[in-house]
C-alpha cells in the first residue's frame, strides 16, 4: 500500500505513524571522547556501523562522528590517527537525537531533514543538569526501512 494513494483507513496500518522508536530501535556503539581515530576507525569496520556515538565519562552525550569525518582527517594527514576523536566529532547541542517515546515517523522525518543516517536514542541523565541526555539506542534508515519491509511482508 505504500505505492499507493494512501485513505483513511489505510492510514492506521501505516507502522511509520503509530510504532514507536522504543520499538524498534537497535543498540548503540559507542566510544569515549579520549578514544583515538585509529581506535575509531577500527571499531567502525569491527562493529559494521557508519558512524559511533560518543559520550563522556558519566555516559552522558557528547558528539558523534561519521564515516566521512573520519576519512576527511585521515586523508593526507598522517598523524591524525593518534588525535583523540573529541577533536573531530559533530558536537552537542549539534546533535539530531530522538527519545524513546518518540514515533518512528519523526525519527524518520528528522534523519531526512537532517540528511543524515541515523540518530541516537536519548533519555535524560540524572546529573540534574539541564540537557544532560544518556544514550539508550540508536535508529537508522536500515531499522526502518526492515520494518517496513517486514510489514509488507506480513500482509
Ligand atoms: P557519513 O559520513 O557516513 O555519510 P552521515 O551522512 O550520517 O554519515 O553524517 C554526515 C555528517 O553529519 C557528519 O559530519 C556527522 O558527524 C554528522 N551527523 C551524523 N549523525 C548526526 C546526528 N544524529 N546529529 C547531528 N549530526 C550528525
């Protein structure tokens, strides 16, 4: 149905509109603000992700850094690969993130407005700090595009 004009009815089978993230979202790999861009790098093709979330030493949220941030430093650059990842990372408040309770459709809207793969899953920390967030998950264009799939497939 999803090729199709969508009615009334069809929407409440729409999963997009009614799932939501803490359904479906997978688990988060995750590195320190000290860990090297070799380390990085290597955790990359060990973990078959495209990107590591990174947080500080109380688990809180600190940046993210991609494939393309990592290939952007190391190119022509030698002694790049020693640099902490904190140096290269895209930081907070820059961060895209969702929450748990959060639908899957926003999830989805945000990783296409934001042109990017995936995002973090947050709830907030308990340091009392406004806008401390941990990272509980992580959903990206491949979960949705499986669930998706896999509604179909149900049909
Ligand atoms: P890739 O580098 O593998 O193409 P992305 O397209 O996801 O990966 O990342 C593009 C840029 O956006 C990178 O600089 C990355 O640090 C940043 N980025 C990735 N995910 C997020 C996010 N959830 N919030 C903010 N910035 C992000």
């Amino acid at each position: 149905f999803l090729g199709k004009r969508r009615t009334r009815e069809d929407e409440s089978k729409l999963p997009l509109l009614d799932m939501k993230v803490g359904d479906l979202h997978g688990v988060p790999v995750i590195v320190r603000e000290t860990t090297t861009i070799q380390e990085a790098v290597v955790s990359l093709f060990l973990e078959n992700v495209g990107h590591l979330i990174v947080t500080d030493e109380q688990g809180r949220l600190a940046g993210i850094v991609s494939r393309k941030d990592l290939l952007k430093v190391t190119l022509g650059n030698a002694t790049a690969s020693s640099m902490p990842v904190s140096f290269i990372m895209t930081r907070r408040p820059n961060i895209i993130t969702v929450s748990p309770e959060d639908s899957v459709l926003e999830a989805a809207r945000k990783i296409i407005a934001h042109q990017i793969d995936s995002l973090p899953v947050v709830v907030p920390a308990e340091t009392g700090e406004e806008g401390d967030v941990k990272v509980v998950g992580r959903i990206s264009k491949t979960n949705i595009i499986k669930m998706l799939l896999d509604t179909i497939a149900e049909e």
